[in-house]
C-alpha cells in the first residue's frame, strides 16, 4: 500500500538564522505567513496553519511559552510543552519552519522597552492579568520584526489579543496583514485551548458551562433580547449553576470593546472564568 511521504517542517531556533531564512524567501518573491504560538498544539492552531496557508506561499509557526505575558501567580512553569509532538503535528500539517527561540533569543538582555497596550489592555483579560498584553504585544512584535510576515493568522478565542494585535499594527504602521481565525471547539462545544489539557473530569464538565453560558447568550439576543443586563444575567445563571466562577461576562462592541446597554448584530459577549485552578475565556459575536 503506498504510503504518503510528508516532508518534515524545519527547526529553526535562533532569530538571526530566522531573520536570515526569511529574507532569502522574500527576495525569492515568495508570501510568508505566520501562525504565533505557545506550543502544545491542538486543532486550533492546526487550523490557522491552513488558513495561512490560503493566504501565502510558506506559513512559518512559532512556538515560544513566552513569560513576559505570564503574571508573578500564573501557570509559566506547568504551561504544557511538548515541541516534539508538536513537530510531528506541525510536518503532517504542511507548516514550511518551525521557529522555536529560546528564552534568551527573544529576551537577551532585560527589556527595558515595551509596547503598551493603552486602556484597553486594563479592561477585561487585563483586568485580572495586570501586565499580560503589553507582553503578548511586545513578543508578537519581535515576533513580526524577525520574521517579516506578509500575513499573520490569530484565533478569535482570545478576542481581545487579536483586536489589540489589530490596533498595534495600525498605529505602529506594521506592515503585516492580520487574519482572525473563527474559533475551533470539540465535538461538545468546548472551545480548544493548550489549557483544556489542565482540566479534570469535574473541572472538564464544569468548563462546559462557559459555552452554554455564550450559546444561550447568542440564542437569546437572536430570539430579540437586546437588554445587556438581563443578556448578562442569562448568562451569569448558566456559570454559575455549572460551578464556574466568573472572572468577567460583558457585552461590548466589536470594533471598540466598549461595554453596550443595548446589544447589536455587531455586540461581542466575552468570557472568562474560573473552573478549579483554570482560568477559560470564550466568546460569541451576537450577529453570527
Ligand atoms: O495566543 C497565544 O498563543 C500567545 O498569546 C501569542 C500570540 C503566541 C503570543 O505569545
């Protein structure tokens, strides 16, 4: 029976010979796109991989378990890792370059100067991780800067990092297109998250809630209820009958994060909550 060969995505570690690498494409007139990640893929990332892959001639991973996003009481040091599984999925799923820096290539002296992110960064998820955007912003900008994307692809499960990724680029001039991927969920509902991979059977069941809590969401406002308030407090019955504790569930504006009274076709309910020791995020657009 004849077998399918596929070829193995390379391993680049070091900036420099990353930097090197994409230069030589560029000048060969080749599109490159880039799929940022922690590592510990699941069918998620797989997924912005093919999405890259629509969008240019050579799609380059990244896989770096970045710690200036991680605050002092956060999971840095259990984070899940495991980079040869993650070749493997990454070869089958034509990824071009695995690019995985060390600790010390992308930090090599204490950073001093960072992207902020503004008020938006302290709303929501930056509530309650003080610190958490300015270093996604400022990794997935060294990120931009040593692989010169053309096109970058991010998942919509963390809305609000890929709307601050957005506006970063805008107002930085980045010249790199960004592509929002839909959300992938397991067969239940379940949004995928490398974090899923803490859960227990309990803490697993007690997850669901989040995405009953958002599909309910959605179905009520598509069965004409547009108050936010009794939208919200729909939803905060579902966490809280499923033992999630609730971080934060807001209704705001797609294209502002601005908290809405009424909500609309273009209102995105947000989420995050504690089931056990794992904080979860999910999200709807109440339009979709
Ligand atoms: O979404 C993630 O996995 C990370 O926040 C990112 C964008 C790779 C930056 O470290």
């Amino acid at each position: 029976m004849a077998t399918e060969s596929v070829e193995a995505s390379r391993l680049i570690r070091g900036a420099g010979e990353m930097h090197r690498w994409s230069d030589r494409r560029r000048l060969a007139g080749e599109r490159i796109g880039l799929v940022p990640t922690m590592g510990y893929l699941h069918e998620g990332h797989l997924s912005l991989v093919d999405r890259a892959r629509g969008a240019a001639d050579l799609v380059v991973m990244s896989i770096f378990v970045n710690p200036a996003q991680f605050g002092p009481d956060e999971d840095l040091e259990r984070y899940p890792r495991d980079l040869e599984s993650d070749l493997r999925l990454a070869s089958d799923r034509g990824v071009d370059v695995v690019f995985a820096p060390s600790v010390a290539d992308m930090y090599p002296r204490e950073q001093t100067i960072w992207v902020e992110p503004g008020p938006l960064g302290e709303r929501l998820c930056g509530a309650s991780r003080p610190g958490h955007f300015r270093g996604v912003l400022t990794v997935v900008l060294k990120l931009f800067e040593i692989v010169r994307p053309d096109v970058a692809v991010f998942g919509r499960k963390d809305y609000q990092q890929a709307f601050l990724i957005r506006r970063m680029v805008e107002e930085l001039a980045v010249p790199v297109e960004v592509d929002v991927a839909p959300i992938v969920r397991e067969s239940d509902g379940l949004a995928m998250s490398s974090r899923n991979a803490y859960l227990d059977p309990l803490a697993r069941d007690q997850a669901l809630s989040l995405t009953r809590a958002v599909a309910a969401i959605r179905d009520a406002y598509a069965a004409g209820e547009t108050s936010s308030a009794s939208l919200i407090s729909r939803g905060r019955e579902l966490l809280d009958a499923g033992g999630a504790r609730v971080d934060y569930l807001e209704i705001v504006g797609a294209e502002d994060l601005e908290p809405v009274e009424w909500a609309s076709a273009d209102s995105v309910c947000l989420v995050a909550a504690w089931v056990g020791a794992t904080r979860l995020i999910d999200n709807a657009r109440l339009g979709e």
